[in-house]
C-alpha cells in the first residue's frame, strides 16, 4: 500500500514539492507564496528554489508573460520577507550581512 504523501506519476514542480531545500522556518512562507501563485496559474512551475545570501531566492515558470510578471511582484515580496525570517524557526530577525539566515538565538545555537 502506497503512503498517502507519496505520489505517483512524474514528480511536480510546485513550491510544496521543493520545500526540502530550505530551512522549516521559510516553509510557512512558501506555502503562502504557492497560494497565491496557484490562483494566478494553477501549472506553475518553480525552476529552482534555494537560500543566497541570507534570503531564498526562487525561479519560477509560468505560460504567459502576464502571468509570470504578476508572480514576480509576489516572488519578490516573499523574497524580501525571506531576508528577515529566521530559516530555522520562523521568526522575526534583523537583517544581518550573514550567509545564513537565522535569529539571534538560532545563530548563537550554532
């Protein structure tokens, strides 16, 4: 019996399907960028997803240039949001000049 998270066929390309790449405290984040990119293009497709430069930054496909110009404002939005969000927990940090992303008290537990 197959588990219910597991899916057949080709693998997706959507923003839940790719959370693995980064830390669980950008995950909240992620599922509300995909919420609202679904709305635009419901076969969206993310190219890359990845942290750079204490923020997540991500590519993504859509099928118009109307479309892929909408998601851009909110890719940018949750971009920029990224760079003050804790990846490990969450919450709110300063920004740093860091490679990683972390708050205070997650940077200190390194």
């Amino acid at each position: 019996m197959q588990e219910p998270h597991v899916r057949s066929g080709p693998p997706r390309r959507q923003l839940p399907d790719r959370l693995r790449v980064v830390g669980p405290g950008w995950h909240l984040l992620l599922l509300r960028l995909h919420d609202r990119l679904i709305a635009l293009e419901s076969d969206y497709r993310i190219e890359n997803v990845k942290e750079k430069l204490g923020g997540v930054r991500i590519h993504v496909a859509a099928a118009s240039a109307t479309a892929h110009a909408e998601m851009r404002g909110f890719l940018t939005e949750a971009e920029k949001q990224s760079e003050t969000t804790c990846e490990f927990c969450g919450q709110t940090r300063t920004p740093q000049a860091t490679q990683r992303c972390l708050c205070r008290l997650d940077q200190n537990g390194l």
